[in-house]
C-alpha cells in the first residue's frame, strides 16, 4: 500500500493499569490520595524555602526546583489516569499522547540534570567548604537551574523531533496508562527499528552522562567524609545520604524501563508507576525528616501561621 493513502490515527487507546472494576476504584482512591500528598508536600517545601531566609541558599533553591519537577512529573499523566479509572475506553487525542511525551521528557530530562547539579552543590560544599560562598554564588546556582529546564526541553524536543514525523495509520492501543514513547513508536506503519535505536541512544545519552555524573560526585564525597570526622561532616553524612536515596529512587526506574531488556509490559508499568507517583511523594519525606535547617523552618512557618487555640474559661 502506498503510504500517501495511509489514514492517520486521530487517537490512542490507553489499556490502563488493570481492566478491573474493583483494582480501578482502589486505584482511583490510592492515588488521588498519593497525588494530593505530592502537591501538598512538595508545595509546602517551595513554600517554606522562600518564606524562611535562612535558606535562600543554593542547595535549598535546587531542593525547591526539585519539588517543582516532582508536582509536574506527577502531573503530567496522573490526572489522566485517575480520570481514565472511571472511564471505558480510556481515549487520548493524537496531540494529547505528543504533549505527553514532551512534558515527560522535559520534566525528566530536567530533574535528571537538576540532580546532578545538586550533587556539584554538596562536593564544593564537602570538599572545598572554604571556597563553597565564592563558587556557588546565587548567579551560578540559577545558571544551573536554568540550565536544568533548558537542557530538559532540548531532549525532549530531540525526541519529539522524529516521533511527530512518523506515519501513524492503523493500530492505536498501547498497553499503558499514558503515552510512553517505546511503546507509542512500535505502533508507526514503517519501520521502526532506527526511531527505537535513536530514542535509547538520545535518552541513554542522557541518563548514562548523568548517572555517571553522579556516581563520581558523590563516590569523591563519599571518600572525603570517611577521611574527616568532625561535626560538620556528621551532618554533611546526613545530607548526603538523603540525596544519594533520592538520586537511587529516580534512577532505579529509570534503568529499568530504558535498558533493562524486559519483556513483560506488566514490569514497565510498575516501574512507571514509581517513578512518576511514589518518588515525587517520598522526596519531600525524604529530604524534611533528615534536615534539620527544613523541619526547623517548618515549626517557625507553623508558629507564625498557624496561632494555638486559647483555652476556654469558665466562669462559676
């Protein structure tokens, strides 16, 4: 067939997590549980981080950044989903499933970057403290977040570039609860073998350089702190173990999904599901209950706002 006649696809049908009504309403009520928490508690870090000057430092300015990416990773297909849970067929529009894509890999892309940018953060700040306020001052730190989101939309339109120009015209079911791009490219009426192998070199690129990246940072900090004991490397410990749980929680998936040759859909949806539902949520846990500076602006936040009830008296 000549491919000028092909009929291009106007909508993808989503499978979602499970074709049961009873999983579906537990679904619907787990997650819109977990989604609040990720709104509320990455919001409430934002929030905290600029009411409190105390911590209108680089690290808190990224950590900030970070809650940030995490609201719009969840974002960008859980509402979806949760709709999708009431709903039969679970239809997405053509431009739907690309904006999918796109956010996806912008909001990836950029956390991916904004973690190694914070990785540079604590080796200065370890490893070279005296010079730490010289080397990361606040032009340098937005310089690193802004690169974050610029990087992140670059890779996302790099992959974006080649998925929008393939011919889609007849099978449109991906066995997922949002557009995943692996899956979206088998569904093109060509072959398909040189898309797939330039979305895995673009987007192992990515992740490899940064993981590799990371492990580097925090293996030469790692070695410092072991070789110093003292206060301040007690809490640099600390620190350091929340962002190395963090980096692991986002990585982990991410390795998974895109190297890993898994062949079951059932893997990838569960790894899906973590990294774009129960990492956002842990990482504001994570980095308020090991941070001292972030409960403390928390208790003030709570003190300032929030006023105690008076005690009713009564008269006899």
């Amino acid at each position: 067939m000549d491919q000028q006649n092909y009929s291009r696809v106007n909508e993808f049908v989503l499978l979602g997590l499970s074709n049961s009504w009873e999983l579906q309403s537990f679904f619907l009520v787990c997650f819109s549980l977990l989604y609040m928490g990720i709104v509320l508690g990455n919001c409430l870090i934002v929030f905290t981080v600029i009411s409190e000057p105390a911590l209108h430092t680089p690290m808190y300015i990224m950590l900030s950044n970070l809650s940030v990416l995490d609201v719009f990773l969840a974002t960008y297909a859980t509402p979806k989903m949760m709709h999708d849970f009431l709903h039969e067929p679970k239809i997405i529009s053509f431009e739907g499933c690309m904006a999918q894509i796109f956010l996806l890999h912008v909001f990836a892309g950029g956390e991916m970057v904004l973690l190694v940018a914070m990785a540079y953060d604590r080796y200065v700040a370890i490893c070279k403290p005296l010079h730490y306020a010289t080397i990361m001052n606040l032009r340098k730190c937005t310089g690193l977040v802004v690169a974050s989101w610029v990087i992140g939309v670059l890779h996302s339109l790099s992959q974006l570039a080649f998925t929008v120009r393939l011919p889609f015209c007849g099978p449109n079911i991906v066995d997922s609860y949002y557009c995943d791009l692996t899956l979206v490219i088998k569904l093109a009426c060509t072959d398909t073998y040189v898309p797939e192998l330039l979305m895995l070199l673009d987007s192992g690129l990515m992740g490899v350089t940064s993981f590799l990246l990371l492990l580097v940072s925090y293996t030469v900090i790692l070695v410092t702190v072991r070789r110093r004991s003292s206060a301040g490397m007690a809490k640099a410990r600390s620190t350091l173990t929340a962002h190395i749980t963090v980096v692991t929680l986002f990585f982990g998936p991410c390795i998974f999904i895109y190297v890993w040759p898994f062949a079951s859909n059932l893997v990838d949806k569960v790894f899906s599901v973590f990294s774009t539902v129960f990492t956002p949520i842990l990482n504001p846990i994570i980095y308020t209950l090991r941070n001292k500076e972030v409960k403390f602006a928390m208790y003030k936040l709570k003190t300032r706002y929030v006023r105690p009830r008076r005690p009713l008296l009564f008269h006899t």
